[in-house]
C-alpha cells in the first residue's frame, strides 16, 4: 500500500541546472510558438530544448533556403526536403531565432535550452554566443552528419564532432550539451572523447531520418515515423554502458512514452528523459500523466527520490555485466523458442 503522506523528491540535475523533475520537453516544431512553452511548463517539463536553428540558416538567407532546401544539401541531411518533410519545417532565421530565445525566458521560470544544428566550425558558431546573450541557460549541438563522402574515414568524422564542440565551448560561459547518433564504431570512446572536448552532456541519441522511395513517381520522398518504446532500448543499452566513465551528464532521448521508460532511463544512469513523440501522439497535458504515474511507481516501489534510482542498473552496477556485453549475444539468439 502506497504512504500517501511520504514525500518523494523528483527532482534531478541537468547541466548544472536544478530541475523539478527529470522530464524534458526536446527540440521539436511544438516549441516554435511561445505558447506551446507555456504550456509544457504548465504540464510539467522541468526545462525545453528548443527547435534548432540550422547552419544553413545560417549561411543563407530567408529568400533562397527554400531552393536551396528543394535542391538538398550535402552538409545536414536532417534540414533537407528529401530528409525533412516541409510540414515540420518552418523558416526561422538566426534574428527571429534569438529573438524567440529571449520571448521563452521572458514567458516561463523553466529553463530554456537553445538548439544549433550544424556539422562545421564556421563563423556560424558565433550564434552560439547570441543565444547565451538572449538567455538560453543552455545551449544543446545537434549534430546530424552523415558521411557519404567514401574518402572520409571515421577518425576524421569523428575529430569534426571534436572540434566542433571545442569551438563551441570557447564562445559561450553556459553549459553544452552534443546530441549525436549511435553509429560510432567505439561509442564508449567517443563519449569519452567529447567529454574530454569540454562537453557538459550527451544526449542519446539522434534519430536517423531515412528516406523512402515512391515507386511510381521514381522520387525520393520524406519519410517521418515518430518514436515508439522499442526504441528506448538502444539508449537504455549506451547509457548504462557509459555511465560513470565520464563527467559528463548524460540525458536519454527517443522512445520515453511512459513512466516506467522514465524509470528505466534513470535507472540506466540518464539525469533526465527528454519527450517529444509521445507529446505529438498524446498531447503536451501527457506531461502531467507521466509525472503522476512517476510519482505512484515510486511509491508503490518504496523509492524516495530520483537521484536514488540514477544509476542503479548501469553497467558497473548490476551483478552480470556480461547483460551489456558480447556474454549475452548467445543467450538472447538461443532465448526465441519456435511455436
């Protein structure tokens, strides 16, 4: 039987940053308009990432990134028609970018993490810089690279990922956070490796758009599935691999759509589990649900806090370890029995 008069402390740290609880609303098209902050924060996200302002955003102004998006981009897949489709993808130049920085701040108590998109170490990094100056209280890289140049080798991928955080760090004073994909052939050293670059925290993991193929058309055509569960398993897997081999915060991110998702992500060691899909199917007031079926999982466990649970099925802390090593491969192949 649940105490109805036990307290249990949700709240959990974030890049620094003391948060209600560990529930984060992540860079999507929701967080373009002021209101829909708003109302996430009255939902219950402890902080927003906002959408990304991209490089090519950057680069080129307002007039000409519709054709340039048309005629795609070698540099970003993710900002491009045939990775993206336009529906989710509404022009917001650097200017209004900060500017709608400085109107979240304004707008809520919560804090606001800002979000660039990019794979170069242009002068565009000088934005970072801006959006400090606007209030973002963070600032999240969402680095979307995909190489497909065959004389690029993946130690030079890699070092752009470095040198991009590098370059970063030394504009701004608040804290960094690099949102990547998982496809690293030593994720557990690259964790290391930008958490040595200066990074404040991971953020696991960006989704791989892939296109699909209209056969009829003979065209390439967007193709945008939004985050179920299973996915949840991949991070869970990464995250609990890393933790405690780095400084830096880690943050779990695609496939939270319930508490007990919640539950596994801090259990796997993330500070916080950020939500957007579950958001878009179920609607910003699902934010309240999970916090309340949070906070009776918790008690009906006889858990008093959060930070109790952070870590507690990692890597380096549960009995067989072998569970997130090649010890287990044989087991799980041999585990399916035919009916």
């Amino acid at each position: 039987m649940i105490d109805l008069t036990k307290t249990i402390d949700l709240s959990t740290t974030y890049l620094g940053l003391k948060l209600k609880n560990p529930l984060v609303a992540s860079s999507s098209p929701m967080c373009r308009e002021v209101g829909n902050v708003r109302r996430l924060e009255d939902a219950g996200a402890s902080a927003v990432v906002l959408h990304s302002l991209f490089e090519e955003q950057i680069d080129i102004d307002s007039d000409e990134l519709d054709r340039f998006m048309t005629e795609g981009s070698d540099v970003s897949a993710e900002s491009t028609a045939s990775h993206f489709p336009d529906l989710l993808f509404k022009v917001m130049g650097p200017e209004a970018y900060l500017k709608h920085v400085a109107k979240c701040k304004e707008a809520v108590k919560i804090p606001i993490i800002a979000s660039l998109n990019g794979t170069t170490t242009g002068g565009w990094v000088g934005y970072a810089k801006q959006m400090q100056q606007a209030g973002a209280d963070a600032l999240e890289l969402n680095i979307y690279h995909i190489p497909v140049d065959p004389n690029v080798t993946g130690e030079q991928v890699e070092q752009k990922y470095i040198d991009l955080v590098q370059a970063v760090k030394k504009e701004v004073t608040i804290p960094v956070s690099v949102k990547l994909g998982p496809y690293f052939s030593s994720m557990a050293n690259m964790a290391k490796r930008l958490d040595a670059a200066g990074a404040d925290g991971l953020v696991l993991f960006n989704r791989f758009y892939q296109p699909d193929y209209d056969l009829e058309a003979l065209e390439v055509v967007p193709n945008l599935i939004l985050s179920n569960s299973h996915e949840l398993l991949l991070r869970l897997h990464w995250i609990a691999v890393i933790y405690g081999t780095i400084q830096a915060d880690l943050a779990l991110t695609g496939g939270v759509h319930s508490a007990t998702d919640v539950v596994k992500s801090m259990m796997a060691g993330a500070k916080v589990a950020m939500m957007t899909s579950a958001l878009l199917k179920r609607g910003i007031t699902f934010l309240d649900t999970i916090a309340t079926e949070l906070l009776v999982w918790m008690g009906e466990h006889e858990y008093d806090s959060i930070k109790q649970m952070q870590g507690s099925m990692s890597r380096n802390a549960v009995p067989q370890p072998g569970a997130f090593e090649r010890a287990n491969y044989m087991k799980v192949l041999s585990s399916y029995a035919m009916r």
